[in-house]
C-alpha cells in the first residue's frame, strides 16, 4: 500500500542552465522533466570533454543573470530574454549576452537549445525541506532551498532530515489519483561545490558542501526517471510506493 510522507511545498524550474531559477505554482511533468527546465545552457567554446556546458562551478556569477521569460507565452517556452546583474535585459541568442558571459568567464560561449534538456544526472529532482535546514544547521548558515536548486521542494509528515534516503527504488506519486504524475527514485542527488554559492551574491561558503559530508556523506535529496506524466501542483499530497508495484 503507498504511504504518505508529505506535501508538495515548492516548485521551481531553471530555463538557462545555473542562472535564477523561476518558482511556480504548477507545472507540466513530462517525459524530460518539468516543462521548460534547463533547456538551454552555454556551451564552452574552446572545451573538448564531455561536458561541454558552463556552469556555476566555473562562473559562480551564472546565478545572478535572470532568464525573462514572454507574460503570454506557454509555460513551456523558453525565455526571451535574460537580466543581466547590472540589470540590463538581452536578447537570450543575443551576441550582447554571449559576449557578456564569455567576458566574465574569460573564454568564448554559445548559447545552445536542446528539446529534451541539460541535465548533469536525471531531468527530475526532489529534496525535502527538513534536509535543508539539516545541512545549514550544520554549516551555520541560513536554511536555503535555492543553494540545492531541486525541482521539487517536499514538506514531509515527518520532519527527519535525509528521509529521502530511504525512498530510493520506491515511487513517488503527486495528487489524490491513479492517473496522477509519478517518478521513480533511481539515486541519491550527490551534492557538488554549487551548494557553497550564496543565491543572491554567488559567494562561495565553503561549510555548506562540508556540512554535506558529514551530515550525509554529501547527499541531499534525490534524482527520479517519470514513470507517469501529468500537472504538478504546489499543496499536493505526495505518496511513496514498493518498487515493482503497478502504478
């Protein structure tokens, strides 16, 4: 039988890879994520490995540009355009913006497009509000959601830290229905140096991924595969299940 373990507080998306995320109030859960989250991302020109993408990690001041995304448009969308943080907005395939990046990275960018997203580990992520303020109490800083940039923030029944630890191979289900969205838990969200960047300031404290490790062995929270699309929506009730289970 599925349990509930809480509530849907929080949901937000990322339409440029590591700039300001966008909260909502709904959104659209389909095959590759939430509706319009990470979309785009700057591609590093002169880099040849892998991972092509910058980041935070290399550019901490990424979190202080704002993707503005059209009143009108479909949620869906990709932004038209992007803050910059001295407040001047540019076109997003702009050369101005791209000339703006690549100059405070001090190597050439290129805004990229992919239809199904840019994601380090998996296009879903969930952490519960309890294990936020777990790891701040441990650094000493101020419990942030931002600094973890998870799709989905859970108030849980229970308020123990690092719950979602146990829900690994198990479903998640969001609504009251049979037919509502659900993911499946395929890991633990291995936390990087981009939790030690302050939101508003992109200042590095070094205790919050410290604070990780030793409160967890530095995760926090979880990556899912959708199993089930459908309309997510802050408030609702969120119910574990047995992997294996039909849903």
């Amino acid at each position: 039988m599925p349990i509930e373990i809480g509530r849907v507080e929080a949901i937000s998306r990322y339409p440029v890879k590591s700039m300001r995320g966008e909260p909502l109030e709904a959104a659209n859960l389909g095959w590759h994520g939430l509706d319009g989250d990470r979309r785009l991302a700057f591609r590093r020109l002169n880099h040849r490995s892998g991972f092509p993408w910058l980041t935070a990690t290399k550019l901490p001041d990424l979190l202080l540009f704002t993707p503005c995304c059209r009143e009108d448009g479909a949620q869906g969308d990709v932004p038209t355009r992007v803050r910059t943080p001295d407040g001047e907005e540019m076109p997003v395939f702009g050369e101005d913006l791209a000339t703006e990046v690549g100059r405070r990275h001090g190597a050439p960018v290129q805004m990229m497009h992919l239809r199904h997203g840019i994601f380090d580990d998996a296009s879903i992520s969930v952490i519960a509000f309890d294990t936020v303020r777990e790891i701040a109490r441990v650094a000493g800083v101020g419990p942030d959601v931002r600094r973890f940039r998870p799709n989905i923030v859970v108030r849980l029944l229970q308020p123990v830290p690092f719950q979602e630890d146990e829900w690994l191979g198990g479903v998640l289900s969001f609504g009251d229905g049979h037919d509502d969205p659900a993911i499946t838990v395929t890991m633990h969200d291995v936390r990087c140096s981009m939790v030690n960047l302050d939101p508003d300031s992109a200042c590095p404290n070094t205790e919050v991924l410290k604070a990780a490790v030793r409160a967890n062995q530095n995760n926090a929270g979880i990556y899912g595969a959708v199993t089930r699309i459908g309309r997510l929506r802050v408030g609702q009730k969120i119910m574990l299940r047995a992997a294996g289970r039909k849903i």
